[in-house]
C-alpha cells in the first residue's frame, strides 16, 4: 500500500473512504444471506427427522501416505542435528551496535530475542542501531540462535553474531524439553570464530548422554543451482524445529552492495547463496538444507525493511563453511588467510576495461602495501593481474578466492599486463590479518581555494587543487580534489564524488589544474573516460577506478 503521502491526502481520503463503503457494503450483503440462510436452515431442519439415514455409509480415515516431495523424510532426517542456542550478556556500558557487516543500513542479521534488551538488539541488527551511546542496561540481556551438530562429540556450528560478545552460551537439543523454563540449556563453549565469514564453533559437554549427538551432513555448496529447492530449518523467534522451503534464488551474492563506486570491497570473503525460503530472527546459524538432506549453507543475513523476512534470505555456503570449521578446530583456533598485499576495487565499470585493456577479465591493482610481497616482487599500481599460477582470473572474487587459500610461506606467479607487455612475477604469500593490521584509515580533509574549472558543464564538478596534506595523507603528487558534484551529472551518474582526489583521466596524469583542464577540453560526447581517484577518507585503499560513457 502506497503511504498518504504520494497520492496526497485528498485522494487518499477518498480511497479509504470508497474502501469503508465497500467493507460495509459487502457487509451488509452478508448479513442478509446470513439471515436468509437462517431460514433455510431452519426449514431444512424441520426435514431433518423425516430422512431415512440407514443408507448413509460413515467416513473413513484413509492410512497416512507419504507425499512425493520428500520434505518430510529430510526434515526427519535432519532435524534432530539442528539446536537451539539462547545467550546471556551482562549488564555493560557500550556504544550502540552496528549490524554484523558494519552498515547503518541494509542486510540485516535475522537473531533475535524477547525482552527490551533483545528488541534494541532486533533494531541494532536489522536497522543499524540508534546511533550515539547507548544506556546503561538494567539487566541481563538475552537472544536466540541456532545451530548445527557436525560432530557427535559436541560440536555445533553457528554465526559468530548470535554468540558475540555473550557471557554465557546455552544450547538446546532437539530432545531436550521445550516448556522447561527454568533450564536454559547445555552450556557451550566457544572453540573460534572467524568475523570475516560470520562463523562460530561452540562446543557442548556430551558426558552422560545415553547416545551419541545426531550429526548433520555437509554437502557441496558448488553443486546447488539457482531453482533448486532448499528448506531452511532453526528457531525463529525462538519457536524451535521451525521448517520453511523455498528456492535457491541467486548464488555468490554480494550483500555490501550499494555503496560509492569508489568503495573497495570490505566483506571480499561473504559471497552468499540467496533464497526465498522465510528466515526470520532466530534462524541466524540453521542450516539451509537441499533435497539430499545435506547442508549447502548457513542461514546467516536477510534484508528486509519490515524487520521481517521479505523473501530474501542470505546464507553462507558449505565450502566456505567447512573450510572455516577445519581451521578454527585447528591448535590455534583461528582462521588464517593468504594475502599477496594488494587492494582493488570491487566493481568497476565496463569503460574501465576498455580503457585499461583488461575487458576479456582481470584485475586492475588500485594499491601495493608498502613492504609487502607483491611490492617486494615489483608489482605496481595500474598493473592487471590476468592470472595466478597459469590460471585466468575474471574478477576480483576469483583473485580473493585462490590467494587466501595459500598458506604463508608459498609463492604464486602472478600473469601481469602492464601497458602492453605480459609479464610473470614471483609473488610470496603473507598472513593477511598481520599485514593489515597496522594500515592507517584516518582522514584529513584540508583543501586549498577553489579553481573554477572547464569540467563545470562537460563532467559536473568542479576542482580546486590537492593540498599538501591531503597529497601526503594519500600518498599521491598532485593531483586535483572534487569540491561539488552536480546532481544528475555524468560524474554523479558514474558514482565521481565530492572529496575525491583524482590523480588520472584515460591513462593520462593529472598533476595540477592545468593538467587537468587539457585533459578535460579534449574529452568528446561518446568517449569513455575513466578517472583514477584515492579517497582521502580510506587512504588505504588506494587507487579506485570510476568510468562511464560521455553523453
């Protein structure tokens, strides 16, 4: 339903008031035909003791027939392996949460729970928090989960956002009884987790359980094609052994989607199976099930404007999974990921391609982190990474993906296209967290006057120089800052924003205002241009690649 005010109160009135009318009307005509069949009845009920009955022959409740969609036989099967888990955190003095990808906004982590503490959590993950410092909480706070068995001797896999930052983590079995009030669960213990995935190992004491933990099977989450039928299974709103079904609606979906063209990507190792099957609050860590009783994902992320489900649900695939898990069961309880120490954008345009010369897939490095392996071997920025140890590589996921499964220590050989030579360089592997762990994020936005310039009317922006602090808080020489983007414009169309550095248009430097103004004059309606940017507020992220077609 449209709110008032985009028809305007007026019709709107109107529209409510045609509704009432016809309510009452139909209203009306109800309640003539029910008196109407008052009387028939009444006049069939006169006839009642008048009709012989003794042919009648009673109805017959036929045996149960196991339907042919097989959702019942996996819902059985797998069932029992999924838990519930409810936590308590203590009263603390905090900030306000963000949600669990760190976005005001957006996908939002279906958890839940039941008491004021809960519904802030229930805003915080479906609506970004309040904003501001939060108050000092009365008393404990409580939320629900799920989860699933892996291994019989107690380990169960859930989100790392149902069991962050709580004391204390209680997990219920699917045996175990539901209208027990005073007994909260088996204590779990958290073996690691992994915020990158959102994923979390908790374990449960099995001594004294008559029988082993029924235990859940993992399936290839590559196998699963968008059509397929999956059930997801947990405790929304905390009512346990709760089964919905759906489809699996789009794979290797990307949930921090929306943002500037200048972002680069944040949550490179989230790449989602997407489903219609409800998920709702207390489904996060369930399982998405398909039709051979296996998992394929972790119901983990849906987005919804509601705070309800809307139909699209977002789980963690099994590969993923699994290859999370066996790390955090490891000695160190930690998930640890390759990196060669370079940075790109997370979605360029085509004209990007076309410009660079990389349209058929590659990558186009924005920054080398200073003493990292990929500097160390001569990589620069503007070099294309075309392949990795003989392998093609069409985008960034594909980079990400092979990379960060390498153990420090390795080497790859990296395929790289630079200006119009291919060259092969040995590029070692380091810890990616160690590596990242001291990049400086903080921002400094002091600019000089502003040059009125010749882009006004072809771009829709205007510059004015890079000042010195912002040239060394980027690290760039010259360089001109975009002080307005016109709204409607081509820059604004592209995703060009105010603040941005750009340090290249084509291929061709831009130093200074002069520089920059040759370049522009010669730019012709239908050109692709592609501007090269740094983004003083993440210095770290080095070059984005912003591009379109000139109208």
């Amino acid at each position: 339903m449209e709110s008032p005010n985009r028809f305007g109160k007026g019709l709107w009135n109107k529209i409510r008031s045609g509704r009432l009318t016809t309510t009452f009307t139909i209203l009306t005509t109800l309640s003539a035909g029910l008196l109407a069949g008052s009387m028939l009845t009444g006049n069939v009920s006169a006839k009642q003791h008048q009709v012989d009955t003794s042919d009648a022959r009673p109805l017959v409740i036929p045996n149960p027939v196991t339907l042919s969609n097989g959702f019942s036989a996996i819902v059985k099967e797998v069932g029992p392996a999924v838990v519930n888990i409810n936590t308590e955190s203590l009263p603390k003095q905090s900030s306000a949460k963000r949600n669990h990808h760190g976005l005001p906004e957006g996908p939002a982590a279906p958890n839940g729970g039941n008491d004021q503490g809960d519904m802030q959590d229930f805003f915080n993950r479906f609506f970004g928090g309040q904003g501001g410092e939060a108050a000092p909480e009365a008393g404990p706070r409580h939320a629900l989960g799920s989860g699933f068995i892996v291994d019989s001797r107690g380990y169960i896999i859930t989100n790392n956002h149902v069991v962050d930052d709580a004391d204390h983590i209680y997990v219920k079995l699917s045996t175990d009884p539901d209208d027990d009030a005073g007994n909260p669960g088996r204590p779990a213990t958290v073996v690691g987790v992994d915020k990158e995935t959102d994923i979390a190992v908790i374990k449960i004491d099995t001594t004294g359980l008559k029988a082993p933990l029924p235990t859940i099977k993992l399936g290839n989450s590559e196998g699963a094609q968008v059509g397929d039928w999956v059930l997801a299974i947990g405790s929304p709103f905390g009512l346990s052994e709760t089964v919905s079904a759906g489809i699996v609606s789009a794979k290797n979906r990307s949930i921090d989607e929306g943002g500037d063209a200048n972002n680069v990507a944040t949550n490179e190792f989230q790449k989602f199976i997407q489903t219609d099957a409800a998920i709702n609050p207390g489904n996060s860590g369930g399982p998405l099930v398909d039709m051979a009783g296996q998992v394929i994902g972790m119901n983990t992320a849906i987005y919804t404007q509601s705070g309800e489900s809307a139909g699209i649900g977002f789980a963690m695939p099994s590969n993923t999974i699994a290859n999370v898990y066996n790390m955090l069961i490891g000695p160190e309880h930690k998930v640890v990921r390759g990196s060669i120490g370079v940075q790109f954008q997370a979605a360029e345009s085509s004209a990007v391609g076309r410009v660079y010369g990389f349209a058929n897939g590659g990558v186009i490095v924005g920054l080398v982190v200073p003493n990292g392996p990929a500097a160390k071997a001569g990589v620069l920025p503007q070099d294309i990474i075309v392949s990795v140890d003989g392998v093609a590589i069409r985008d960034g996921s594909e980079l990400i993906a092979i990379v960060s499964a390498k153990h420090p220590g390795a080497t790859v050989k990296l395929g790289i296209l630079r200006g119009t030579k291919h060259l092969t360089l040995d590029v070692g592997i380091t810890d990616r967290a160690k590596l990242y762990a001291n990049m400086n994020t903080s921002s400094d936005d002091s600019n000089g006057p502003e040059v009125p310039d010749v882009g006004q009317n072809k771009l829709g922006i205007t510059v004015q120089p890079t000042s010195e602090a912002t040239a060394s808080h980027i690290h760039v020489t010259g360089g001109v800052a975009v002080t307005s983007v016109k709204p409607g414009s081509f820059a604004d169309t592209i995703g060009l924003f105010q603040g941005a550095v750009i340090v290249e248009i084509n291929r061709k430097p831009v130093t200074d205002i002069a520089s920059y103004r040759a370049i522009v004059t010669a730019l012709k309606a239908g050109e692709d241009v592609v501007f090269v940017v740094r983004n003083p507020q993440q210095p770290s992220a080095g070059n984005s690649y912003i591009g379109g077609t000139l109208p």
